[in-house]
C-alpha cells in the first residue's frame, strides 16, 4: 500500500467519521421540527371540529330552549331535522344528531325520527351523562359503538336546561373517527404519523396506524415505536379537550433518506478524489514532458 493510497483511506475515514454523526442527528432534528409541526397543525383541526361540533349542539338547544321549553318531542325532531349541516364538514355519523332525555333515554333521532319503541338507554354508556351539573358545554365521552350508528365514534352531549325544566337533556351527536381522520389527513397529508390518545382512559382514538387492531388499545406512555413508526414529541391539547397528541416520523423513511444522502456524500468524495488524480496525472505528465 503506497503513500497515496493511505492518505486517501485515512482521508476518507475521518471525513466519514464526521459526516454521518452530523448527517444523523440534523435529520433527527429535521424530523423533531416535522413532529412538533405536525402535532400543532392536527391540534388546530381537531379543535376545529370539536368547536364546529359543539356550535351546532348548542345551537340546537337553543332551538329546543325557545321552540319548545315543555319538551315536545315532535318540536325537537323538527329542529334536528332542519339543522343545516355543510356536506364538506359533516365528520358525524349518518344517524347525525340525538335527543337524549333526562333519564337517559335517546328518544329522537334525525334520521330515525321519535323513537317509540325499544328506546335505546345510553346513560350507562355514556360519561358525559354522569355530569349533570355542565350545561350549555360540550362534553366527551369515551370512544365507543354510536348508537344507533354502529360505527366508532367520539360521543359528544351538550346538557340543557329550560324554563321548565333545571335539567331537561341532553342534545348529542356521535363524531365519526372515519370521516374525522379523513379529515386530518386532507389537510396535513397521509405521510404524518400520529396517535390520538384519550387521556382519561390511556386509549387510542385515532391515528395514523391500523385503526381496527389498536381501537382501544391502552398507551400508558407515548410507544418508541409502532409498525416502523417512532413517536417523538407530544402535544396536550387545551383542557377542554381530553387528548393528547402523539408525532413522529416513519423509521424506513429516515433510514431511507440517510441512506440516500449518505450515498451522494461518498460519491462526491469519490469524484472529488477521482478528480484531484486526473489533475495529478495532468501535472506529473506535462512535467515529465519538460
């Protein structure tokens, strides 16, 4: 091995030494930034949603309220009949909006009308029931099968009162995790990964992994990893809301795109290299010439 030949391995270790160390954690950093992006912009969506939900919910009972303060049910039917809804923001599940009375009984439904027979009792199977003494606020309830939807859904409930009655019901709707998650992907693109997850129970509610094989999973602690997805920074979302927000980045794709810029690094040393002994074979050759 002459001279040359080790100054050029010894040259290019300690050029390698030094960038892939540097190459890594810049990247690592690129994908923090992405994340905390990330994890503000599905905040800002999700409160959007959630403020747009709870707008028509009380709005609705205003209606009830004024329209019909003895609780008939024909009156509230009609009012949830004509709620308008614009088709590009419907994240509710078909069912749309309920009439949940003061017992607990779902008795209207939008598209199911009054319902007189086997009259769902969901009180049971919804928290926000349990907190009689919050009216006029939306209230979260964990994510369950809507009823009569059955599909998931966040199940959202604005309690009311009226002249007659100090507590008369509560106006809910069920927030389709589908048409939801379609919704954050519209606008942040299908590439982010982030996870959901109810605070109040550690469950997952929705994400960028397989819906169906982590719905109601219990995350303790944001994972490192699932299916090649890292998990790297987290968002709480403002008190009103029970979630938190996990983002991260996918693994292949990092490793992908070191590899990537790991591959020009050495090509360009290579060619730089290739290129001082072409210029070295020119000066050597001329000066023999002379």
């Amino acid at each position: 091995m002459n001279a040359h030949t080790k100054n050029f391995i010894i040259i290019f270790i300690a050029l390698t030494s030094i960038f892939f160390p540097i190459k890594y954690y810049t990247l690592l950093n690129k994908k923090h930034l992405e994340a905390s992006n990330s994890a503000k912009q599905i905040n800002i969506i999700l409160k959007e949603n959630f403020d747009q939900t709870e707008k028509i919910l009380i709005e609705i009972g205003e209606e009830i309220s004024k329209k019909t303060p003895d609780l008939d049910l024909k009156v509230i039917h009609d009012i949830l009949e004509k709620t308008p809804i614009n088709p590009v923001k419907n994240i509710y599940s078909w069912s749309l909006f309920d009439w949940v009375n003061s017992s607990g009984y779902q008795t209207v439904n939008t598209v199911l009308g009054i319902q007189k027979n086997d009259v769902p009792h969901i009180a049971e199977k919804r928290s926000y029931s349990h907190r009689s003494n919050e009216l006029w606020v939306m209230l979260f309830s964990e994510v369950a099968i809507g009823i009569p939807s059955a599909v998931y859904v966040i199940p959202v409930g604005v309690q009311i009162n009226t002249k007659k009655y100090p507590r008369a019901g509560t106006v809910a709707a069920g927030i389709n995790i589908k048409k939801l998650m379609n919704n954050v992907e519209a606008r942040i693109g299908e590439n982010n990964r982030f996870l959901v997850i109810d605070k109040r129970d550690d469950k997952f509610v929705l994400g960028s992994v397989d819906r169906e094989k982590y719905v109601g999973k219990i995350f303790y602690d944001a994972p490192s990893s699932i299916e090649n997805e890292n998990y790297i920074f987290e968002k709480e979302m403002d008190p009103k809301y029970p979630y938190i927000i996990w983002t991260g980045y996918d693994s292949k794709d990092f490793w992908r795109e070191f590899r990537r810029s790991s591959l020009i690094f050495i090509f360009l040393f290579l060619g730089i290299i290739v290129f001082g002994i072409y210029i070295k074979w020119i000066m050597e050759k001329r000066a023999s010439s002379n």
